[in-house]
C-alpha cells in the first residue's frame, strides 16, 4: 500500500522568504507524485507533477519540487514567497497499480508574515 | 481545459432526508470520477471510485448503502447521501480523469445536515 507523510502541519514564513514542504512517500515502486494546494472552502489545485524523467520539476506560481528516490522524497520549493501563497498544500502520490488512485499526505498549512 | 464543475456548492438539509451532489467535466470524458471526503483542517480520504456504466468501487469503511454513486455518463456522476445525519456534515470534493494517472478537481460542495 501507498502512503504519504507530510511532516510539518503548519509553517510560517515572511513574505519574500523561501518556502520549502516536505513530503516522503512510501511506496515499492515509481510512483506518481503530485502537489496540490487548496484555498479555504475551495477545491484542489494542482501545482506540479512527476511521471518520470527529469526529477527536477517546476510548476504553476513559481513552485518547483524534486524527486529524490533515494530519500523517498518529493518536496516542493518556492525561492520567494508572496502573501496569496497562504493556503493547504497537500502532496500526494499515484501509481498505476493502484488503480489511478490518489493518496494524500496530512497537508501543510502555510501562512505568510507581511 | 479539463474543468469540473460541483453542484450545489453548499447544501442544508434535515436530518433523515438525502441528498444528491452533481459531479461534471465540462470539456473532457472522464472515464473515472472520484469522490472525496474532507474534515475540517483534514487530509482527503478516498471514498469511492466510479467508471461510466459501472458499479461504484467503495473504499473499506465507507457505507455504499448511504452514499449512492451514479457515473451514467462520461461527463457526470453523482453522490447521494441518503438518510443523512449531522455526522454526515463534510465537504466532498469530485474528481475525473480521462487519463490513467491524473485528476481534475471540482471545486467541492459543503454539506450542513441539521
């Protein structure tokens, strides 16, 4: 079974300052990675992927997440964050055997300091 | 592209009554749709999953006789929750692939039961 830990529940950044999520993934092989972020009472929107290919992966708003199978890790970066980035970030992870699936981590909720 | 749409965006109802959530992708046939289920300041959590002309696959835990799913189409599915009950109050959250491995997010619907 696929799982997924996002070990900080809240993080708090200035506004300007960089901005990095954690994830970790269990899983017996390639997964599919994604992060999703999602504004109070609103759906989910997807920031960024990974299928395969180059680990290094960028995606809307300025967000980039790497892929380190050594580690089991996906986590996503922002070199510099503005206030309307204050939301739940949610990682996330798929596999074709799992029948497309989708399993969440805890989230993470970021808030921005002006 | 690939936009889902979620009707009612809010819903109140009386308890013992049920309850029926429209699920749509509005440019795409998604051959799969999903339903969430989302506490507050919680993770997504997996409650069934649904292809066209099929019956619904429900995930352990989740009772198939209280929340009907209906795919009739490529383009809609439906969550009924039946007999509802304050318990049943959450945010349920759709989603729909017309690909093996990514999902498209309705905006999701919060349902209040009195």
């Amino acid at each position: 079974a696929q799982s997924v830990t996002q070990p900080d529940i809240h993080i708090t950044v200035s506004e300007g300052a960089s901005l990095e999520l954690r994830c970790n993934y269990s899983y017996g092989a390639t997964p599919y990675l994604f992060w999703y972020v999602q504004s109070p009472g609103q759906g989910l929107q997807l920031l960024l992927k990974y299928f395969s290919g180059d680990t290094l992966v960028q995606g809307i708003k300025g967000f980039e997440a790497e892929f380190k199978r050594s580690q089991s890790s996906f986590n996503l970066r922002k070199p510099s964050v503005h206030w309307s980035d204050a939301a739940e970030y949610f990682c996330a992870v798929g596999a074709q055997a799992a029948g497309n699936k989708l399993t969440f981590g805890g989230g993470t909720r970021v808030l921005v300091k002006p | 592209g690939a936009v889902v749409s979620q009707h009612p965006s809010r819903v109140i109802c009386k308890s013992g009554t049920s309850v029926k959530i429209e699920c749509r992708s509005l440019d795409f046939q998604a051959t799969t749709m999903f339903w969430y289920r989302q506490f507050p300041k919680q993770s997504l959590m997996l409650m069934a999953t649904s292809n066209e002309g099929s019956k619904a696959t429900y995930e352990q835990g989740v009772e198939k006789d209280k929340f009907l799913i209906n795919h009739a189409s490529l383009t809609l599915s439906t969550l009924t929750v039946t007999s509802a009950h304050p318990e049943d109050s959450s945010f349920y959250i759709c989603s729909a692939s017309d690909r093996f491995y990514e999902q498209y997010f309705g905006p999701g619907t919060r349902l209040t039961v009195t």
